[in-house]
C-alpha cells in the first residue's frame, strides 16, 4: 500500500526513455524561473502577493475560455492576465484599494474559468493542467511563444531596473526625484501579467505563487544585496522548477507538488538562516550602535 | 550678488476655491536656513511640492536657481519624514539611488566610492550595510540626509525629518542638517511642528497661518501679536527657559512636546 503509493510520487524507471520527451517542458521551466524569479524581487518589493494570485486566476479563466473555444490557450493566458493585471494597475494604485479589486477580480475569473472548463467536451487532463500545471504539453509553438514572452519580460525589466527599484522601496523620494511611478507601475503590472501568463501553462493558475513569489521571498530573507536577491530568487526558482520537473518525470502525479514543496523547503532554509543572521544585528556593528538598533524586519 | 537659490514672487495656491495661501514674497540665499511652521493644512508641504515642481503655482512665479522648477531636478534635495521602510534594502542602496536611481537600465558603473563618501558625511559608515528597517529612526534619518546630498542639491527639503523621533535624535539630526547646508552651502527649506530643536539654526521662519502668513527673524515671527493676526484667533508665544511656546485659546500647545 505504502510502497504503491511512493512508487506513484518516485519512480525513476524508464528515465532514459523519458527525459528527451520533456526537453521542451525543462527549457520552459527554466525560462519560467528565469521570468519569476526577477519579477519576484519586485512582487516582494512591492507587495503585490495577492495581485499575483488574482491576475493567475483571470490568466486562468483566458485560458479555459481559449480551451473551450479552441484557440490558442497561450493567447487567452496571456489575454487574461494582461486585463487583469491593467485593471489592478489602474484601479488600484493605493495597496488597500488594490487588494479589494484583486479580491472582486479573482472569484470572477475563477468562475469564469470554471465555467468554460465544465462546458467544454475535451480530456479532463487537459481542464486540470491549468489550474494544476502540466508537464509534457509544451509543443514547440508553445516553447516559441514562451521564449518570446520571456524576452519581453527580461528585457522590459532591464530598462526599468533602476527606477522601478526606486520607486518600489521609496516611492516619495522617487516621486521628488521625478521618478514616474505611475506609469513605472503600470508598466510593472503588464511585465507581471506576461510572466503570470506564462506560468500558468507551466505550474497551474492556483499554484503561480509557488514561482513568482517564494524564491524572491526566501532570497530577501537572507540578503539585501540588490545584487544578491535577484541572483539568489533565480537560483532558487530554478531548482524549484527544473527541480521538480525532473522529479515528476516519472511519476503519475502533476509537477505542481513537486515545485511547490520544493521551493517552499528552500523558503523555511532561507528563513532559519535570515532569522539566525537578523538577530545578530546582520553585520557586525560595534555594542553601542547595536544598542540602539530599532526595529528588526522580520 | 548671485542668482537666489529660491525666488517665490506673489506667489499663491489654490485648490478649487479654497486658497492655501497667497501673496508668498520669499527669497532664499545659499546657505539660509528657512524654517516652515504653520499648522495642519496650512500648506507647509505644499509648498514643498511646488519647489520639487510636483504641483504648479496657481498664480505668481517661482524659480529654482533662476529657473522654473523641473520635476527630478538634480538641483533639489529632498529628505521625507521617517517611514518604516518595509524591504530589506541596505542603507547604502538607498544611498545609491540617491545618486541614480531616476536613470533607466540596470546601472553599470560602481559608485561604491561614492556612497562611502556620502555615508561618512552624516556619520553613518558603521551602518553602511544593514537594511534600513532594521536602523534606528535617527539613523534612518542620517541616511536620508545621505541620500537627499547624492545629486549635490543646492537646496534641502526637509518635511518633517524629525517626525517620530525622541528628543535626542531631533537635536542630532537637525544639528547633522545643519553642519552640512555649512559644508555644501545648500539653502535648507525645513518644514516642522517643532520649532525648538531647529531654533537654534533657522535663520529665517515662515510662519504659514490660516488667516495669513508671515516671514522674518524668528524673534520678529514668533511673537503673541504676530502669531494672533496669523491665526486670526488670540495666540500666546511663552518662552521657558530658552524653549518657545506657542499656545492657542484652547489651552492647546503647539510646537512642543509634552512626552519627553
């Protein structure tokens, strides 16, 4: 019973056979953790968890809406998300407004998404991929329009590095220093709707957050080197993605668990580590100004 | 003589049909210390913003350095009230945003030499490297004053730097604030509820009040009389031992603080 039951999570039979058959799925994992990995630095910056989750369930509900209608599903992903995303963005500048919206956006799409996915005839595998994640469904047009969206969302991001950085950790000084964080904002949401879209056909609408938020949240945990959390949150997204990957190569379960008990291992590592390192004061200071240190984040 | 670093003339703001006020005539030299006092929504930080260029004049004219003021203008230094800063990013980051963060790209150049220079300016070397939100609200503050001075400003804004600080911290920062418009020669524009800490160097108060404004030597602005037709309401300024009171009709006292 239990040896049947682990056979289904691991099994590493036949792994020869398998591994070229998901050569597409690796590469799209890896470009998905590239895209999450960078987008989450700014999602923790910006606190923009819950956004996220929001704008993957509309990605959701633009996906099964292509199912039903048999279009492209990477089309409606990426439909999907872009209006959620635009919609968060100009809705809801302030965060409190913004969390409202995101919570009235999210239950639509879902039901939405669930509506197209009870109408429409094809395999259930197919319904469940996207909200669980699939792993042996990236064909090569699809590994073309995620390399494509990848590039945009990389490329986008590199323009705006500095001010973006600016104006997520000091939005009025940025503001005085004539920093558009308005628009900066904006064109965030859209970077983030295009990598929510992508992951969505990696990972499962429900289970974006496990790539788009937790490497950047565990790195931010154990440096605050703008050079190291974006290097660290990559890293991290990557074992987690091409991690889990492999590991459910030869299973009959979806990827999801996998990626997502994996980076959620490296999340609690990182944040004993982070722990350990705040409470001593996180670089040597001489006693008299750890004395009068104040408040410690986290 | 040289161009005023700020040159307020007839100058009024208005939002819709409420005036904040009207009739500004203010000319701040290099290395003044102008103090801005008023009460809530008297317009002290809106004032602010129209020097950052953030919001226009409704009538009269302004100039930076002898120009209209620009948005991101490299010219204006501004140092914000204390915030708990959420992400863990290093007092030497904020530092280096300071210098260029408003540019687009990642940023190639090194500008470590830099940053050290500006953080041993206010003291704060020993911090360089941990994150912000774990600094004390005076080391924040030293910071800020770190970052406001990265672009060279010839003027410092500060809104309220000494906001949620004890007594101690106030007098350190605004004694920081002060020693550096002396080493720069920046004009500092500094808006606050408590005058006493920053007495002892403003040069020049404007005093924004509701019925009317007033700007000189704080000894000539600071006065019962003066303060009275400002608040249009009878006002007392009491002075104990070298500390200024300031004390409305309604028993309420400004500008001091009972909780030391």
């Amino acid at each position: 019973m239990t040896d049947d039951w682990w056979a289904r999570l691991v099994d590493f039979s036949d792994y020869g056979q398998l591994l070229p058959l998901v050569t597409n799925s690796l590469v799209a994992g890896s470009l998905l953790a590239l895209v999450g990995g960078l987008v989450g630095v700014f999602v923790v910056q910006r606190d923009l968890a819950f956004a996220v989750h929001g704008v993957s369930e509309l990605s959701f509900a633009g996906a099964s809406a292509a199912l039903l209608f048999s279009l492209d599903v990477s089309l409606g992903a990426v439909a999907g998300s872009l209006v959620a995303a635009l919609l968060i963005g100009l809705l809801g500048a302030r965060a409190r407004e913004r969390n409202s919206i995101v919570g009235v956006l999210m239950p639509f799409g879902l039901g939405l998404g669930v509506l197209a996915l009870a109408l429409y005839p094809g395999r259930a595998a197919n319904k469940f991929g996207l909200l669980t994640g699939q792993i042996v469904a990236v064909d090569d047009a699809r590994l073309t329009a995620m390399v494509a969206i990848a590039a945009v969302v990389v490329g986008g991001l590199l323009v705006v590095w500095r001010p973006l950085t600016f104006a997520s950790v000091d939005p009025d000084v940025a503001a005085a220093r004539g920093v558009p964080t308005r628009a900066l904002s904006l064109v965030f949401m859209l970077l983030l709707g295009l990598a929510v879209a992508m992951a969505v056909q990696i990972v499962g609408a429900l289970l974006v957050l496990s790539l788009l938020i937790t490497p950047a949240a565990a790195a931010v945990r154990v440096t605050a080197s703008p050079v190291w959390v974006p290097v660290l949150a990559v890293l991290f997204a990557q074992v987690s993605a091409v991690g889990g990957i492999l590991l459910a190569l030869g299973a009959s379960v979806p990827i999801s668990p996998y990626v997502t008990t994996i980076s959620f291992a490296i999340y609690l590592a990182c944040r004993f580590v982070g722990g350990r390192r705040a409470r001593r004061g996180w670089v040597r200071r001489p006693a008299r100004q750890a004395a009068a240190g104040g408040t410690i984040a986290g | 003589m040289s161009t005023p670093v700020l040159e307020l003339t007839g100058a009024g703001l208005a939002f819709g049909s409420r005036t904040v006020w009207s009739g500004l005539d203010l000319v701040v030299e290099a290395g003044e210390f102008v103090t801005v006092l008023g009460p809530n929504g008297s317009g002290k930080t809106s004032l602010l913003r129209v020097v950052l260029g953030q919001l226009p004049l409704s009538v009269g004219r302004i100039a930076v350095l002898g120009h209209p003021p620009r948005r991101g203008s490299r010219a204006v230094g501004y140092v914000p009230q204390q915030r708990h800063v959420e992400t863990p990013v290093r007092a030497r980051d904020l530092v280096r945003l300071g210098i260029d963060g408003d540019r687009w790209g990642p940023g190639r150049h090194a500008r470590r030499a830099q940053v050290d220079e500006l953080l041993a300016a206010v003291g704060a070397s020993e911090y360089a490297d941990v994150p912000v939100g774990m600094l004390s609200g005076g080391e924040q503050q030293r910071v800020r004053i770190a970052q406001a001075l990265a672009s060279g400003p010839a003027i410092l804004l500060c809104d309220e730097p000494l906001l949620s600080l004890d007594l101690r911290r106030q007098h350190e920062v605004t004694e920081l604030i002060d020693a550096t418009r002396r080493a720069t020669g920046a004009a500092v524009l500094f808006v606050t509820h408590e005058v006493n800490p920053v007495l002892p160097y403003t040069d020049r108060v404007l005093y924004l009040g509701p019925a009317g404004h007033a700007a000189g030597a704080p000894d000539d602005v600071l006065t019962s009389e003066r303060l009275t037709a400002l608040y249009g309401a009878p006002i007392d300024v009491v002075r104990v031992q070298g500390r200024v009171l300031v004390v409305g009709d309604d028993g309420h006292i400004h500008h001091s603080r009972e909780d030391e």
